[in-house]
C-alpha cells in the first residue's frame, strides 16, 4: 500500500535524511540498481517541485540515467536498516545485483518506470527535466582540491577524479510505501 503525502510536508525529513545516506534508484534494459547518494537538493524551479541529484560520471547510475531520465529517492524512516547505505554505496551495479545481493524489494512506481524499495519506503518519484556536467573551471578552487583531488580512479566508489552531473528530477509522485 501507498500513503501519498505532499512532498514539502515531509522536507525537514528528507533533507536530514539525505546528509545522512539515501538511496537512488534507477532502472535502463531490464536492470535495476540502486546507490547511495548524500550530496542533493529539494527545491523549486520552473514552478515545478524538483529533486537535484550530483551523480559522478563514472557510476553505473549515470549510465541507467542516461538511458533512462527517471529515478526514485528511497528514504529510510524509524525501522529501516541504515547499514544498507553503505552497502549499496560501496559496490557498482555493473558488478552486483544489488536487490538481490541486499535482500531489497522493489515496489512498482506509479508515475515512472522505476520502483521504489520497501526497506526505503518514502519515495519520491522524479523524472530528469534537465542535466549538465558541472564546470570546473566554475568551482571555487578549495571545492576542486576538496572534492577532486585525482587520486582515486573511476572504478572505485570513493572515486574523485569524475566531476559530478547534475540531474535535476521534477518530483511527480510522493508516498510512503506501508508493509
Ligand atoms: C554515504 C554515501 C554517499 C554517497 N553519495 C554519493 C553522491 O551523492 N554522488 C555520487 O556520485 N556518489 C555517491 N556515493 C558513491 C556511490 O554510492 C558509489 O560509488 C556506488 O558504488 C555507485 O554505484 P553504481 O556504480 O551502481 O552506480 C556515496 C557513497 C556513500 C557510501
């Protein structure tokens, strides 16, 4: 079952939870994974509700989104097991099935193509409305020697040679997954 909610009723939650760890679900070819994201933003543009999302150029996400401009933010709430960020922000889709490595069940979507996750239950549906690979020759120097030191390649999940894209998703649908 799904409790629909209005997404700016819950924002307080969402943006604590995502300075912790949240999950980011994406789906392209019949594969479905998901990764930790603690770097995002809730806000307004175009009139619209949007969820922004930084995802390095190396991830297996960037990939999936890139095929396909939809995603779901999978927030934990009061039983979830927090150890699963971690988890699934540590390995690479390209090598695990991470559902099924992780015990997470997906849960149809409403709006998009992609799921949402029971142990995540709240979820915020969004399709990507616009995306850019961030400049650095814009960024303040202490953010380049902070964020993109070069030292450790592509392949790893601590990897800090990629700069970020910027994928900003119009929020189209909010609930919270109920067992
Ligand atoms: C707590 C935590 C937060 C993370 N936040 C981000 C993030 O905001 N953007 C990003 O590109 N990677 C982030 N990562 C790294 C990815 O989750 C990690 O590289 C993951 O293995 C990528 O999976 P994929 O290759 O299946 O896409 C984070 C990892 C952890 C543990």
């Amino acid at each position: 079952m799904k409790q629909h909610i209005e997404v700016l009723d819950y924002a307080e939650t969402i943006l604590k939870a995502v300075k912790r760890g949240v999950l980011l679900t994406t789906a392209a070819d019949g594969k479905v994974n998901t990764m930790a994201i603690s770097w995002g933003t809730l806000g307004i543009e175009w009139g619209r509700l949007l969820f922004t999302t930084f995802v390095r150029t190396g991830r297996f996400t960037r990939e999936l989104l890139d095929k396909n401009g939809e995603f779901t933010v999978n927030i934990p709430m009061q039983d979830s097991d927090l150890s699963l960020i971690g988890k699934c922000g540590t390995c690479s889709g390209r090598d695990v099935d991470k559902f099924k490595q992780f015990g997470l069940t997906p849960e149809n979507g409403e709006q998009v193509t992609v799921p949402g996750i029971r142990e995540y239950p709240l979820t915020l549906e969004c399709r990507v409305i616009y995306r850019q690979e961030q400049d650095k020759s814009a960024m303040l120097a202490e953010v380049i020697e902070e964020c993109y030191p070069q030292n450790v390649g592509s392949e790893n999940w601590g990897a800090n040679c990629d700069v970020h894209i910027t994928f900003v998703g119009e929020i189209v649908n909010t609930f919270i997954i109920s067992r």
